[in-house]
C-alpha cells in the first residue's frame, strides 16, 4: 500500500483461489506488511465478490436474502452472511476468530502517564485502553497526537519483554496495533447508539479509518470475558470518522490458545460501498513507482 499507488494508511488486501474448501481467500496487507485479520477487509471483499457477481446465485442458501460466504484467511476459514438486496450487499456479518485475554490489566509508563489496557487476540494481538475523552478525545484532529502516543505505547510493550505469541497460530507473534477508546454513556439495551468511539494504531503507526472489525471482537469479546458486559445486547463501536460497526457474542464455550485459555466468539456486521476499478501498472525503469515507497511519520 506504498506510494505512489497507495498512501501511508491505506490498506489492502489480495483475492486469491480457494484452496481449503472456502469461497475465496484474502490476504491483508497495510504499509508495514502482511497483517492477520481484518474485519473491514472481510466485509469489503464478501460485498466486492457478491455486487460483481463472482459467487453464483445457488449460494443463496439461508433466507432468499441471506447468502453465506466463506473466507479462506490466515486464522482459518472465517464464516460469513451476507444481505442481498438483489441490487447491493445491505451488510455483511462474520464470526470472528476466537477472541481471548493474553495480559489483563497491564499498566504501562507512557508522556500521557500511566495507562492500563489489556493484550487481546482477535485474530492479532492488540493493546486496549481506555482514555477520558476529556483528556484525549477520539477525534480525526487529534489524530496526530494518537498515532505519537500509540506508536510510543506500542514500543514500550514490545520492549517489555513479554511473550505474546498463540499456540495455534504460532506464526503471529508481537503486537499488532493500541486501541484508543472513549466510553460513551447510554443504556446498555440501546442496541442502537455507539457503546463507545475508537480508533487502532497498527503496523508502523497507521491511523485506522474502519472501527476495525477484528478490533470490535477483541474489544467486545474481552469485556464480556472480564465479566463487565453480557452476550444479550449489541455492541456499537464509531470509528474516528464516524463509521459504525454492530458486535455481538455468538459463542461463550470455546477455548483457544490450545485449551488453555476461555475465549468467546464474536460476530460484526458493517457495511462496505464499492468506490471503483484501477488498473496498475509496473514499469522496470521506474525506480521509485516500481517497488514504491512510504515516508516513515
Ligand atoms: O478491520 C480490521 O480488522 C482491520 N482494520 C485495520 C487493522 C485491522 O486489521
């Protein structure tokens, strides 16, 4: 996602063949590399491959509207449904990976004092805090001072020393991105405003547009495992610019980190908007365009 295609934030994903039985797979990737999981790119692609008429119509198979696709990704095969309305995707739901506590209550020195989050997997290993939106709002003009802090805070786990690895994906390892988080006041069976307005910091300090698909399952699969929320309600998570994505717990029984560690399932539904086509191309004596570039922030 370097330029001059891309742009520091932007990310991506690639569409490639089956070849475990699903519909399709995806594999992200954002400026500093291959990511994991990627809840907006799943439902960006489920939609992609629905409007441009990739998956034939017998797959409509739950409800006349209801199609089930799913995605071959680096954490399994992840199921998703998908509304048709026949003309566009209305949204697209999928279950996440498994989502599970790896450090509870961590509290860590930063230059905005001390803060306290928890290492989640969600697919990656993300850190969650917490802020007072009067002390730092989650707010696009603030967005300069949350990729400093989430860059910092990022470095500082990482040189902590601490293990954070999943024994059943053992190829993702280290911390993916810090969740700034602004609780929201409402009652919790209002399954219609945001529970509370976020933004990642991931990779090499990229600002999240989405709410972050896998990010809401870890969010919301880790309070509901600390006991601070139940599996009745929907979850709403606002993104920095506004954008929605609805969560709720699907399943409370599952294990992950091969049985050690209590874990729940979480379902997202969010909705994506085709923008357009590109074609790209390389030219080998372009040395710059050819390999691409980013300028580090
Ligand atoms: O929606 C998501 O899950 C992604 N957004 C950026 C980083 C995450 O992978």
């Amino acid at each position: 996602m370097r330029e001059p295609r891309g742009h520091y934030d932007m990310f991506g994903g690639f569409l490639l063949d089956p070849t475990e039985g699903g519909d399709a797979a995806a594999l992200f990737m954002n400026p500093s590399g291959y990511t994991d999981q990627c809840g907006h790119g799943m439902i960006a692609i489920v939609t992609l491959l629905i409007q441009l008429g990739k998956l034939p119509q017998e797959r409509y198979r739950l409800k006349p509207d209801l199609m089930q696709v799913r995605l071959e990704t680096t954490v399994g095969i992840l199921e998703t449904e998908a509304c048709w309305n026949g003309e566009k995707v209305e949204f697209v739901k999928f279950k996440n990976t498994p989502v599970w506590i790896l450090y509870k209550d961590l509290t860590i020195k930063s230059s905005f004092g001390q803060i306290t989050g928890d290492i989640v997997f969600n697919g990656a290993f993300n850190f969650f805090a917490e802020f007072d939106s009067g002390q730092l709002q989650v707010k696009p003009e603030n967005s300069a001072r949350i990729m400093e802090l989430g860059g910092e805070i990022k470095q500082t786990i990482q040189s902590m020393g601490l293990e954070i690895s999943n024994k059943d994906f053992p190829q993702i390892t280290g911390l993916h991105g810090v969740d700034f988080i602004n609780l929201r006041k409402k009652d919790a069976s209002d399954d219609s405003k945001p529970n509370q307005k976020s933004v990642l910091v991931f990779g090499c300090k990229q600002i999240d547009r989405s709410p972050c698909g896998s990010g809401t399952a870890g969010r919301v699969g880790s309070l509901f495992l600390k006991g601070k929320i139940s599996s009745e309600h929907y979850f709403v998570n606002e993104s920095i610019i506004g954008s929605k994505f609805k969560a709720r717990i699907v399943n409370t029984t599952v294990k992950a980190n091969r049985d050690s560690k209590p874990a729940c399932i979480v379902e997202i539904q969010g909705q994506a908007h085709l923008l357009g086509r590109t074609e790209w191309w390389l030219d080998p004596d372009d040395v710059i365009g050819y390999n691409g570039f980013i300028i580090h922030r």
